[in-house]
C-alpha cells in the first residue's frame, strides 16, 4: 500500500444516555456512558475511528481522556499510516499508562489502515474464522425479582448468554441467581460478575452455593490487587474463575497465565490499549492454555465493530462475547451493526463496517 500521511487527529464527545438511567453494578452507578470518537486523517482523504471509553473503575473519567488524547496527538499527526508498529511505540514512550486514550488512536489507525487497503478490519488479523458470535447481555444489580424480569425480556429476544451483576451480599445475591435460572430455564447460559465485591471466603461460599444453578463462568470474584486470593477461590471453586479488572494489562494477562492464578481471561480493548495489545494478550493466553473471550465493549457501535473483528479472528474465542451493550445506550454517532437473534455478525465491508450517521457527519469538528 502507497503511503500517505497522517494530518489530522480530530475527537468529539460522545456521552450516550442509558436506556435504564438506574443501571447499577457493585463499583457505581451513572445515568450516561461517556467516552470520545477520535478520528484520524491522511492527506490522501482516508479516515478511520476509534472510541476512548471513559471507565472511572478502570482508571479513566472523561476530561483527562481529552487532554491525554490531546497530549498524544504530536506522536501520530505527521507520521505515515502505514508504520502502525512505529506509532504505537510512540504513544508508549510519550507516556505511561493511558490505555483508553491510547486505544482510541490504536482503533483509528486499524481502521484507517484497513479501509485503504479496501478490505475489512479482521484481514489485518489474519482473516476470519467464524462469520458471527453468540452475544452475552449483562443484567444490572435490581432485586430479583426485577432481575429476572429482564433476563426473560432479553431471552424473548432471542439471548441464550447472561451475565449477572452481584454486589458482594451472599445471602441476596445466590437468591438473584436462582430467581434468574427458574424464570428462564435450564437452557440459557449464565455467567457472574462481582467486579470485586466479594470476600475471599465469601467468594467460595457464594459460588459454591451459585453452582447448583449451573453458572458457566464467575467473573472477577475479588479485589483488583489480591492476585494470591483470586488463586485460592480459582483452586477452591467448581466454577470457571475469569479475571477482568486484575488483568489490566499485558503485564498482568502473563502473570495471570503464567502462574495460573485464573481459568479465563476477560479481555477489553479499552483496558489493554488497543487491538495490537489485545491480540497479543489472546496469544499470551494461548500459549498458557487460558481462556479468554472478549470482554463489555460498553459504548459505541464503533468499539464493539473493533471488537467483532478480533473475535472473529482469534480461534481461541470459545465463549459468547460481550459486544451489545450498545443496544441499552440512546444516541450513537455510528450505525452499521445490530444484534441478530442473540448473535453478532462480522461486518463484510472496509474497515469495521460502521459508518457515521449521516446527521452527526454533517455536524462534527473536523
Ligand atoms: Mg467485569
């Protein structure tokens, strides 16, 4: 491919309000979903997009994403599209951390890079080996009774993955998860997250208890830091354990795998800076015989079609992914995929097979 040169790295806020405003899990609650399009230019007229996600739990709110994009912005504009390896090295050594601004960049450039090329975005990963993906729909912390309300709306829509949302009180949260499996059914998959709610003890006691309701996967059961603690419930439990939150990075994904402190492995673009370093953790993963799957892609249309084409790509992608939360979120700047049936389908078009829609192209900054 001929280069061209990166000119222009614009952003513009993309707050989206949430359908369910009292949407809650065990680390907050808030009305919106806020995050950044960035968008980046050549002066061959090409253009590709990414979404910084503002998660104030994993260490980014939505005005220091601004200024960390801004700061990043001298280490892309002037460069060649085509040095992608180049540029990313670049935004780590301009600075530490910053994974969500710099997954923003990492996402435009994927898509800028594929749409130049003419073909879409799961080509620069080595081509797809599935065409769509099962989709898990996470349910927010309500009583039970609600809880189980709106997995069977959702299992009416044709869902077979859940995941529930629990905050850490054992009594009332195994009582969440059997109100949920009765009104459902035995033939829906079901999935827990604690996001770090629990007790070491109490994590064992809980998903022992929860284990009878036959839960596929225990996502995050304790705290971010307690790696030695996350072991013990891992060793302790008959359920799959799964890290999020504790794998925060590339660093973590290996000591995760390497020292086998979980079975699974959530992974999220946002978190780990990018799909380069996301592909890479599936690889760490892989080599350590650890499962993973992609993670909540909670924004954007434009994140979870970023998504979609890595999970489409990595063979080792063996669990529903979680890349419709766009579905409870109003305002989208992008249009271009929808949920189907409970699955997601990879996008056949160039790059991530989102477009603006139509009335937000003609407004935006540029
Ligand atoms: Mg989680």
């Amino acid at each position: 491919m001929s280069a061209s040169k990166i000119v222009s790295l614009s952003l513009f806020p993309c707050i989206m309000p949430k359908e369910d405003p009292k949407w809650r899990f065990a680390l907050g609650a808030s009305p919106t979903t806020e995050g950044w399009i960035v968008c980046l230019a050549t002066e061959d007229g090409a253009e590709g997009f990414g979404y910084a996600s503002a998660t104030a739990h994993m260490g980014a709110v939505n005005s220091a994403l601004q200024g960390q994009i801004e700061y990043l912005k001298n280490s892309v504009v002037g460069q060649d599209c085509n040095s992608l390896e180049l540029i990313l090295r670049n935004l780590d050594r301009a600075m530490r951390g910053a994974p969500q601004a710099k997954a923003a960049i990492d996402c435009a450039l994927y898509d800028l890079n594929a749409r130049r090329l003419g073909v879409p975005l799961c080509d620069l990963f080595g081509g797809a080996v599935r065409d769509k993906t099962p989709i898990l729909r996470i349910l927010a912390i309500k009583t039970p009774d609600e809880m189980a309300e709106q997995a069977l709306k959702l299992v009416e829509r044709g869902y077979r993955y859940l995941k529930i949302k629990v905050h850490g009180e054992v009594a009332e949260d195994v009582a969440r998860v059997a109100a949920i499996r009765k009104r459902v059914g035995d033939d829906v998959h079901l999935t827990i997250d604690a996001n770090q709610a629990y007790s070491v003890k109490d994590a064992i006691v809980a998903l022992g208890r929860m284990s009878e309701f036959n839960i596929d996967l225990a996502e995050q059961p304790v705290h971010i830091d307690d790696m030695d603690g996350l072991a013990l419930v891992t060793r302790m439990s008959p359920i799959t354990i799964e890290a999020d939150e504790s794998a925060g990075s590339l660093r973590d994904i290996y000591e995760l795998a390497s020292r086998r402190i979980v079975d699974a492995v959530s992974l999220k673009i946002p978190k780990l800076g990018g799909l380069r370093n996301t592909l890479a953790a599936a690889r760490v993963c892989e080599a350590a015989g650890i499962r993973y799957r992609l993670g909540a892609a909670v924004g954007s249309r434009v994140l979870s079609a970023a998504a979609i084409h890595l999970a489409c790509s990595l063979p080792g992608v063996e669990y529903a992914c979680e890349l419709g939360e766009f579905e409870r979120l109003l305002d989208d700047p992008f249009e271009g995929i929808e949920i189907e049936n409970g699955f997601l389908k990879l996008p056949t078009s160039v790059g991530t097979g989102v477009r603006l829609r139509a009335e937000v192209a003609a407004s935006r900054p540029r």
